[in-house]
C-alpha cells in the first residue's frame, strides 16, 4: 500500500487540509503531520535552534494527525525520519488557503514542503485555492469550496506515485476561487510575475522603537499569455510544473567570457 503525506502551512486545523486527506484516503495510507498553526509565508525555513515539540492530535472528521510547533519543511522531514514508520512514497502539500502564484512560491511554506519532497527524492505536488469571498479573510477557510480541487488532486496524484510525471519536479496545482460549477478544466501553465505595491506605514512609537506595517497592500500581476494568472482568469485550475535547480546555464557562460577577478591580488593561477 502507498504511503501519502500531507501536510501544509496554514495549520493541522484547516479545512482544505482535511479535504485534501479526505480525498487522498483511497489512494492509499494517509499520514498527516502539519504545524500546529498557522505558518504562512515561512518559505523554506527550517527549526535549528531548539528541539520540536510534536502531539497527536483528532481532526474534524474524527482521525489522527500529529502536530507540531515546526514548519512545514519539519513536516516533511519528520515523515522522511520515520516518525509515522515508513517512509512516504509522496508528499502533498494543502490545500492552501489563498493561491500561490508567480513569484509567490518563493514565500510559500506550501510549495516549500512540497520542494523538500523533491529535494529528498519524492514526487511532491502543491495544492492551493482561491476563495469564493475575496471581501473575507484570506484564512477563513468556511470561504472555500475545497472539493474540486481536492478531487483533482486526488485524480493527479497516481501518476506521481507511479512515476510518471518528470523526476525532480514539484507540481504546483492553483485552483480558481469560482464555484465549481463555473470551472473551466485544467491546463499546464509557467509561473508568472507578480507586482508587489507594498509600502512603508508608521503605526506608531514608543519609547524609541518605532511599528512599521510593510506588507498587507494587494499585489497585482502582469498580465501575460500561458501563465499561472492567465490561468485564475480564465477559470481554470494552473499546473505549474517547478524544479529546484536554480542555476542559470546562460549566465555561466557569461561570466566565463567576463572572466572573474583573481581573489587576491597577484594570486598563482592553477
């Protein structure tokens, strides 16, 4: 039998974490390991400077999950070590509550669980959804219809399992916040760019120390054909496939042809 891992940044308790697991548990044994709470905009930070604490934990729908005070990188890592016995044949991240889009991913702790798969050696894939009430909190989760992407996800992950999607890559999964009568399908789609319109507020001083909001404003996007935000306007769900090499082949050779500074002065050449 297959063994699944879910996990996410949002928190053990979010709704489109149990209906990603709800959709999952026919494929296979499902283990869920995710932080205790939310953990939003953590990237691909990891706990190096005090042991994790780790509970288990009953979820909405009566099963256990273990939760802990780590990231979702933890997460991942904790289930590779053996914490819930074997190791996981692949890793699902989500559902996240709000998309992660374009530049986005470099922030998300949603794709960066589903990067460490990757890095580890695992199929991985990333699930996140637009809400239905953009007036409402971005972490409502009552906001959300889950199960179309959750039933996506479900439908994508066999073939990740059987290795038959491209080795190294993460599949990065957006659903649009539409109701799912209003879905449009699915297409594969590249990253696209966001424009953040974040600006600098006082809020206040206090004995010195000045509180300053830097992020909170809406970002924008450019608009561009094939891309992930393409994609959100027309209603359809994006699957981004992303890797982990960063490396820029190009750039190499340019940098070749600059011809790099000796590290110091009159140093022996090799």
């Amino acid at each position: 039998m297959k063994h699944i891992l879910i996990t996410n940044d949002d928190g053990v308790h979010s709704l489109g974490l149990l209906a990603l697991k709800q959709a999952l548990e026919p494929l296979g044994r499902v283990t869920v390991i995710a932080p205790d709470s939310n953990r939003s905009a953590i990237g691909r930070g990891i706990t190096i400077s005090r042991p994790l604490h780790i509970e288990e934990v009953t979820l909405a729908d009566g099963t256990s999950a273990f939760a802990t005070d780590g990231t979702p990188v933890d997460c991942v890592r904790f289930a590779v070590l053996g914490l819930a016995g074997e190791k996981p044949d692949v890793i699902v991240s989500g559902i996240n509550l709000g998309t992660n889009l374009g530049d986005d991913v470099t922030y998300s702790g949603t794709v960066a669980a589903a990067l460490e798969g990757v890095v580890l050696g695992l199929p991985a894939m990333a699930v996140s959804a637009g809400s239905l009430d953009p007036t409402r909190d971005q972490w409502d989760d009552t906001a959300y219809d889950f199960g179309p992407v959750a039933g996506f996800a479900a439908r994508l992950t066999p073939p990740l399992l059987e290795g038959r999607t491209p080795p190294g890559v993460i599949l990065n999964v957006n659903a649009p916040g539409v109701p799912a009568t209003r879905i449009a399908g699915a297409r594969t789609t590249r990253l696209g760019r966001r424009v953040y319109n974040d600006r600098l507020e006082l809020l206040g001083e206090e004995a010195g120390r000045r509180r300053y909001a830097i992020y909170g404003t809406l970002p924008s996007y450019r608009r561009e054909p094939g891309t992930d935000f393409a994609a959100m306007e027309d209603r359809v769900i994006s699957v981004t496939p992303i890797h982990f090499d960063l490396t820029d082949v190009a750039g190499i050779g340019a940098l070749d042809e600059l011809g790099l500074p000796e590290p110091v002065e009159g140093g022996a050449r090799p």
